[in-house]
C-alpha cells in the first residue's frame, strides 16, 4: 500500500512539472558517436519518468520472485502456528471440561509437531495435568521432567512447570517432593502468594507445623486468608503439634503465640494437659483462663475443675469473676457448684447448682447435687438427684465424650470379682481430679477443607 502512495506522489509531481513546463522552449541534445539528436526538455523529463516507472517495477517484480520461497514459508509457519493455536485452545478446554482421554491425545500431539518454545512448555504442562486425572503418573513426571528442561532459559517459565509439578504431587500427596519444587519457585519470584499456598499445604502434609503456622499468617497479613482460617488452622494442627511434641518445643511454640491464638480451646486444652502432666497446675489454670476470658467453653470448663486441693480456691474467685459478667450462663454455675463442692462450701455449691437448674436442666447439675446430700445426710434428696441425673436424656458429643469425660470405673461393676471392688467414697471418685492428656480431643477433629484433600504424613 505505501508502494502504491509514492508512485501516485511521484506521478503526481511529473504532472506538476508538465504543467509548469509546458511553455517552456528548453531542448536537450543527445549526442552518441556521429549522430546528434534534439528533444525538448519537457518531452526528456516525461521519458525519464517513464524509463523510472518501468524500472521500479522490475525492481519489485524481481525482489518478489527472490523472496516467494521465503514468503511461502512464512505463509506455512502462520498456518501451522493457527492450528497449534487451535489444537491448544482444544485441549485446554477438553481439559476443563473433564475430559482428560481427549485432552492428553490432542496436547500429547501438538507437544510432538511444535517447535514453538512457549506452546511446547504450555501444552506439556496440560497434558501433565491430564495424565495425572488419568492416574498416568510415570507420563506426568516425564512430560514435566521434559518441559522443565526445555525452559532452563527462562526462569519464569521454568518456576511455572515447578509449580505446576508440585500442585501435582501434592494432590497425590507426595508432600516431602514437592517442597523441593516450590522451594525453587520461591526463590524465582518470593510473593508470589500461589506458591505460598502450595507451601502451606506441603507443611501441612509434611507435618511441618512451624513453618505452616508462619507461613499461614504471611498469607493472613496479605488478605489471602483470613483470621476465622488461621484459628481453625491452629485448633487442628496447633493442637497436634503442642500434644506430640516435646515439652520444650510445646512450651516455645504456645509463648510465641499471641494472645488471640492462644485462646483458640485446643490449644488451651492441650497445653493445660502437658502443664498438668507435670503437675504445674498453675500455669495449666492459666492456659485455660486465657481462651476462658474471652469465651466460656463446656470443654474447658471441663477441664478446669481438675485441679488439686490447692487450686481451688484460686479458680473459684476466678470463676466467680467470669459470673460476674455472665450471671446466667449454667455450664459455668456448675462448674462453680463442683468447685465449691470440692472446697466443701457447702451453701455455695448447693446455691449455685440449684440456679443453674432452674434455668437448664443436666445431669451432672442432679448428679452433684446427689453427692452434695449425701454428705450432708440427707439420704432421700440425693437418691432423688441421683435418679434425676440417670433419667436426664443428655446429648454428648464424641468430641466429649474422647476428651472430657474421665474413663470408666469398672472396679464396681456387678461382674467384677468381690476382691476388686472398692466400695469406700464412691461420691469422691466422681469428684476426682484426673489429668488427662487431650488427645482424645485431638483425633476427633477431622481434617479441614481449607488447607488440603491429600492424605497427610504422620504428624511431628
């Protein structure tokens, strides 16, 4: 098009000139050898335009006919670029669609007809994730092993196939392979927060609690996941980390928790449990006071109650103190009423189990009010409690029944051997303050949808 703009500018000034030419009586002599001839100058300026025409057009005629082979080709490679283009486009939506046969055939085939760098790598990595629907696992690690290699000299594109391939092996649950991959994608390119998450899900299943838990307030702090997140995180793998680990590391990693976290009740259960377990019943109170304070919870409260004789007065005044701004909450007025009872303040205990009766009924409320009778001698009013309390239809969960509730007795079960059984302060059993390690609490939480599907690795 521009070639045809200059020849209608350059045949537009020839006409200029004969139009300022025409009355011009110039001539121009040729003299070759022994003849002379004599033309005009206007007719000289129209041949040399002429003879320019004719030779700019052989010119161009000729450049053509030497580049034909060289536009041919080119013609070729945009025909064969839109059909790989087309065959792209293809797969991927076979593949989005679920239908991973046709997909991994028609990216399989353009990964063998494309010397494309970009597309090559593109559809290798599709056809991996089609492979891998299939359960072709050994055809997924060579299409990717392949790509990877291929894309050695662009770090982008080679963090992609890295990504791609740690996905992968985390959804078959190969945690321990994929840190490898997702540790190189991070150093191409620290923020970016899609390798954060699939770092998140390899500690998970790595049993990395640590590194999980940092790495899950970093994706906190950039709004990628939110606190509710964080703390159902914690209340499953926090809670397991702090029970299997060792004292030492339980301790280090529940103080550096701020104090929201550590309020989260697994975490309160599990470290009240290995502080008891060494008969530090102060700092477990104070475990339990800190998720206490911000939200009465049955299953600590649960736990609360065993303490020593020495601490009950401590956790009397504290429970009192949470009374204060919940008058009528009656999971805590029985856990006051046992607290009492186990102080022997009779005239509080019996107060405090009677309003919460009045305003829900439990079992527990009429079994403690049973043994607070029977201690003080009247006989038909415990009976009646106690006879409420085996009547009451109470709902407990599995979570407390593992957790909470202290294991049976069985030293006066009717089978039992008459040398076995031990009939002496069966109120006192009852009232008995067992440690426990909350592991029970633990395994009963199921694995969270947010952080990942694959089978996880033994917990560390």
């Amino acid at each position: 098009m521009r070639a045809i703009i200059k020849l209608a500018i350059l045949f537009g000034l020839a006409i200029l000139a004969v139009f300022f030419l025409k009355d011009n009586n110039d001539v121009v002599m040729l003299i070759t050898g022994d003849e002379r001839r004599t033309v005009s100058l206007l007719t000289a300026l129209l041949f040399l335009i002429v003879l320019f025409g004719i030779a700019y057009i052989l010119v161009r005629l000729i450049v053509r006919v030497i580049e034909l082979p060289k536009t041919f080709s080119n013609w070729s490679e945009k025909r064969h670029a839109e059909k790989e283009v087309t065959l792209l486009e293809r797969g991927w939506i076979e593949l989005l669609e679920g239908r991973s046969d046709k997909a991994e055939k028609d990216l399989l085939s353009l990964v063998d007809k494309t010397d494309n760098f970009k597309r090559k790598i593109l559809a290798s990595m599709a056809a991996a994730r089609a492979a891998h629907d299939l359960s072709h696992f050994d055809r997924r690690d060579s299409l990717l092993a392949e790509a990877r290699q291929k894309a050695k000299t662009n770090p982008r594109f080679e963090s992609a196939v890295a990504l791609v391939q740690a996905e992968l092996l985390l959804e078959q649950g190969k945690g321990f392979e994929a840190l490898d991959h997702l540790e190189f994608a991070i150093k191409v390119d620290a923020k970016n927060t899609h390798a954060q998450g699939l770092l998140l899900r390899a500690y998970r299943q790595t049993g990395m609690t640590l590194k999980m838990v940092d790495t899950a307030r970093q994706l906190v702090r950039k709004n990628l996941l939110t606190e509710e997140e964080l703390r159902s995180l914690l209340d499953h793998y926090g809670a397991i980390y702090v029970a299997n680990a060792s004292f030492e590391e339980a301790k280090d990693f529940y103080d550096k928790l701020s104090r929201d976290e550590k309020a989260v009740p697994s975490i309160a259960l599990t470290m009240a449990a290995r502080f008891e377990q060494l008969e530090d019943f102060r700092n477990a109170g104070e475990a339990l006071e800190i998720a206490l304070n911000q939200k009465i919870d049955s299953r600590l409260l649960a736990q609360y109650v065993k303490c020593p004789s020495s601490e009950v007065s401590a956790r009397i005044s504290q429970a009192q103190r949470w009374l204060a701004v919940d008058e009528n909450n009656p999971e805590l007025l029985v856990t006051l009423g046992q607290l009492c009872l186990m102080d022997k303040l009779w005239g509080q205990a019996e107060r405090y189990l009677n309003k919460s009766l009045s305003i829900y009924e439990t079992s527990k409320a009429h079994a403690l009010l049973g043994i607070l009778n029977d201690r003080q001698g009247r006989q038909q009013e415990a009976i009646r409690h106690w006879r409420l309390a085996s009547s009451s239809a109470v709902a407990i969960s599995a979570t407390e029944v593992a957790g909470v509730l202290v294991a049976a007795d069985t030293s006066n079960d009717p089978t039992t051997p008459p040398d076995v059984k031990n009939l002496d302060k069966l109120e006192d059993r009852f009232l008995a303050n067992k440690v426990e390690t909350g592991r029970g609490i633990i395994e009963s939480n199921s694995d969270d949808y947010l952080f990942d599907s694959a089978p996880p690795t033994l917990q560390k």
